[in-house]
C-alpha cells in the first residue's frame, strides 16, 4: 500500500460533516470548585445497563478534576442555551456565576432548562489517542421538549424535522410541459405567507382595513414619526402605497394623526389596534409551533431571515432609531 502524507486539517474538515448535538459536562474539583466545559463527543454507549461516554482532550486544564471526579452530568443544550456553550468553551471566567443551578443526586452542578440531562457515575476512563474517553453510568436523567443546540462544519446549527413522506401539495401531477410547479421557491413563500394572513384579513375587513393600512400601522407601531414618504420607503416592496386618501381614512378613523412637519403619528386607538394586530398574529404563530414543533419553527425563521438579508432591495432599517 503507497503511504500517502495524512492532512490533519482535511481529517477535521470531513468529521465536522457529522452534525452533532452541543453538550456541556459538569462535574466537582476534590477541591469542591464546580468544573464545566463544552463538548460535543458525547455519545451513547448501552441502554442496559445505561451508559454514556465523551471525551476530553489530554491538553485540557479539567482532566485531573474530571478522573478524580466520582459523577459528571451531561448537559444537552437547547437552541436558546449558545450562549452558554460559548461560555464554557472559553477559558479562566466563572462560568457558573450567572446560573441557578437545579439539585441533582451528587455535587457535581446541575445545569437547568436543557433538552435533557444525564446525570452520571465515573465508571472507567479509556485511553483515545489525544483524548480521554470518559464512560459513566447514568443513574438518573430527564428531558425538556425544548428543540436542541447543533453543531455542524464549525458553526451552530438548527435542526428541522424531515417527514417520513414528502408532502405534496397537489393531487395532480405537474403538466410535463409546465415548468411552473408547487416546488418553486417563490410559489412557497407567496403561498405560505398569504395563508398565514387569511385569517388575519378576516378582521381587517371587519375593521375595514386594506393591507396597506395593515403595514402603515405596523411601521408606525415601531417608528414613532414619520412623513408619507417615509412610510412609503418602507411598504413599497409590498407592492402597496400609501395615498392621501388613505391617509384621511386612517385620520378619519383616529387610527393616526397629523403632526407639524408633515409627519403623522398612531392616535391611542390607533396604537391599539395595531397592538391587537400583533396579539392575532402571534397567536397564528402559536398555533403553527404547536403543529411543526419549535425547532422547525426556528429553523424556518433562521433560514427566512437569510432569504430576506440575500433579496434585500435596500430598504431602510425599521428598527433603527431614526435620525432626527
């Protein structure tokens, strides 16, 4: 066999193609010190008897305190705890300063609101090259519904559930000669968005809004002041504007008001009723966390976000203080 010059950094490359789950383990110094670091080697290893594994690089300032430790507790974090996996990657800071930690069944400190929690007897330490591997006993754990923190090629990531069947949405197959079909990008998000404000144009139209009533109420809800021109720089990629007839509805129906400087304002109603705007739309969106799970959820709206920063035509930041 021809030796070939093995590529450390390649090797890391390839492995970081396996996306795993973010965890952090704790466990108590002989000197009573709470200990913690990140890491993402845990694994499982039997369910009976259960037992768990991770490892620690040999380099690591923790692996006296964690060989001598008698339990270590395994913490898998959910999406919202990043910042916590940030925390106990670094060195030389207090990591548990700012955390209320639960009681567990030994010392070693027991991390709350994670997707699950392992709590673990040291039963034997395996020599693994550079590493340790750490094999423990679980004598106790517990899980949230709290989607959990990824890690994938070096960065975080979030994880979407794939259905076992693909969803289609049409009962017909698409026309050979068609190239227009349920899969494009744009017929998705159109669709999906136009579903999610069906219902609430039901009461836009008891209220006898427009759309454009809809967005001029929502920018105004967030910016406090501002001229028509301002507001039609921020709805024109809608495909509305606003005229000075809708202008004097939205007077006439004291949802805004006129200010000095050509600038308009929410009246009390008017901020009201955009408030119960929100309240209808947060509640849709609710709804739609207790049917995709809010790991989905997340997911979408991290990967909407990119859409939109990738097709922005350049319109202004509405949540960024206005200059006077």
């Amino acid at each position: 066999m021809t030796s070939v010059k093995f590529d450390n950094q390649a090797f890391r490359q390839a492995l970081g193609s396996f996306t795993t789950g973010v965890t952090i383990i704790t466990a108590t110094a002989p000197d009573g010190t709470p200990i913690g670091l990140t890491a993402n080697s845990f694994n499982s290893v039997s369910l009976d008897p259960p037992m768990v594994l991770w490892s620690l690089a040999k380099t690591s300032l923790s692996v006296d305190a964690f060989n001598e430790a008698e339990h270590w507790n395994v913490h898998v974090l959910s999406q919202h705890q990043q910042h916590l996996s940030n925390t106990f990657a670094a060195r030389g800071e207090d990591k548990f300063k700012d955390i209320t930690l639960d009681n567990g069944i030994s010392t070693a400190p027991l991390i709350p609101e994670c997707s699950a929690r392992f709590q673990c007897r040291n039963m034997v330490t395996h020599d693994g090259g550079d590493h340790l591997i750490f094999i423990g006993e679980v004598l106790d754990f517990d899980q949230q519904a709290l989607p959990p923190l990824v890690f994938q090629q070096g960065q975080y990531a979030m994880t979407a559930r794939k259905p076992w069947e693909e969803v289609n949405l049409s009962s017909e197959p698409s026309a050979p000669q068609c190239s227009y079909n349920e899969d494009l990008l744009g017929y998705l998000l159109g669709r999906s968005h136009f579903q999610m404000l069906f219902r609430m144009r039901k009461l836009f139209d008891e209220q006898a809004l427009e759309d454009s009533h809809f967005f001029v109420l929502s920018v105004l809800n967030i910016q406090q002041k501002m001229t028509l021109e301002q507001l039609n720089t921020h709805i024109e990629y809608t495909g509305h504007l606003l005229s000075e007839v809708d202008i004097d509805f939205l007077t006439n129906q004291d949802l805004i008001e006129r200010l000095t400087g050509g600038c308009y304002q929410l009246t009390t109603h008017g901020r009201e009723t955009s408030l119960h705007h929100i309240a209808q739309a947060k509640a849709i969106e609710e709804e739609l966390i207790a049917e995709l799970g809010a790991g989905d959820v997340m997911a979408l709206k991290l990967m909407l976000k990119r859409v939109i920063h990738k097709t922005d035509p350049g319109l202004p930041d509405l949540w960024q203080e206005q200059q006077s």
